[in-house]
C-alpha cells in the first residue's frame, strides 16, 4: 500500500469513530472498530506516532464506551507497545484505571495507581479532570464499600469542571461527567 492509502484510511477511522462518538452511534461505532482495529495491526509501523496515539486513543475510547473492558484494556496494552508521543499519556493512564476499575480488578487497579500517581499528580496541578480522578480511584482503593457514594462525588465535581470553559476541554475526548453520571444511574 502506498502511503497515500494508508493516511487516508487513517483519516476515514479517525473521523468515523469520532462522528460515532459524538452522534452515540454505537452500533455503527462497532461495525468501524473491527476494521481499524485491523488496520492498526497491519500498518502502525508506517504510520507517524501523533497517528497511531490518536487512533488507538480512540479505539480504546470506543472500546469503553461499548463496555467491552477486556477488549479495550488489549489495545491499551497495545497503546503502550507502539511508540507514540507522550502527548496523550495522562489520558491513557486514565483510561487504564477506568477500565481495571469496571472490570473490579483491584490488585492491578492498586498497582496501576500506584504507578500513574506520581506522572497524573504532577499533570493534575494543571487539570482539574485529572485531579477529579486521581481522588475518586484513590478513595475507590480506600473504601471500596462506599462506590455508590464516591461515584456521586465526582460526578458532582465533574458537572462543575464541564462548566468551566477552561477545564472542559478534556472533556472533549471522553465525556468522563456522562460516564459517571451513567454508572449512578445504574447503582442506583
């Protein structure tokens, strides 16, 4: 394939899943995924790292969003193989916690914030949405018993930073407030 091919495919499932994603169109979101996922697999390497940290970010995005936790957490370990700017690391590490997190994985979730707290504290002096998520998965480690009640805390910080014009930016690559405002919905 020339490179040519393989830049306008990268631009077709970029867009795609990012239309899917705004317009809730799961099902279609999920028709997209197993192409691109193959298309990941196969081209990578000839593609630059902004490309494929961006793709996979998304593919993972969608992952979470179609609740298909094992499936995303195998292109987050993907995310992590290929080499890629550092860019995107803080949403990764997110994303990473969130997933262990839904698939109730606690020793790894410990190990994970273990390992991402120092690299997300130092970014969440700048952002409050990574702020917001280093307390809820540290009080999740801590009083797993009171979920319900954690879930409702952030969420509630989370209405307020998606307020703000500065910090919602982040919300642009994953609705973070609709997740947990999905997830109180459900422990209801």
């Amino acid at each position: 394939r020339s490179l040519d091919t393989v830049y306008i495919r990268y631009i077709k499932y970029a867009r795609l899943l990012d239309l899917y994603y705004v317009k809730k169109g799961w099902m279609e979101m999920e028709q997209v995924l197993r192409e691109t996922g193959d298309y990941l697999h196969q081209y990578h390497q000839e593609m630059g790292e902004a490309q494929v940290g961006y793709l996979v970010e998304l593919v993972v995005r969608s992952y979470i969003l179609l609740r298909q936790y094992e499936t995303a957490m195998e292109w987050v370990q993907f995310w992590y193989r290929v080499p890629q700017l550092e860019v995107n690391a803080s949403l990764r590490r997110i994303f990473t916690l969130l997933i262990k997190h839904e698939l109730n994985f606690r020793q790894l979730l410990v190990s994970e914030f273990t390992s991402a707290y120092k690299e997300l504290k130092i970014i969440g002096r700048r952002c409050s949405l990574v702020r917001s998520c280093i307390r809820y998965f540290r009080q999740c480690l801590r009083k797993p018993l009171q979920k319900k009640a954690l879930l409702q805390e952030l969420s509630d910080e989370l209405a307020v930073i998606s307020q703000d014009p500065q910090a919602n930016k982040d919300f642009v690559y994953f609705d973070f407030f609709e997740w947990s405002k999905e997830r109180l919905k459900e422990t209801g």
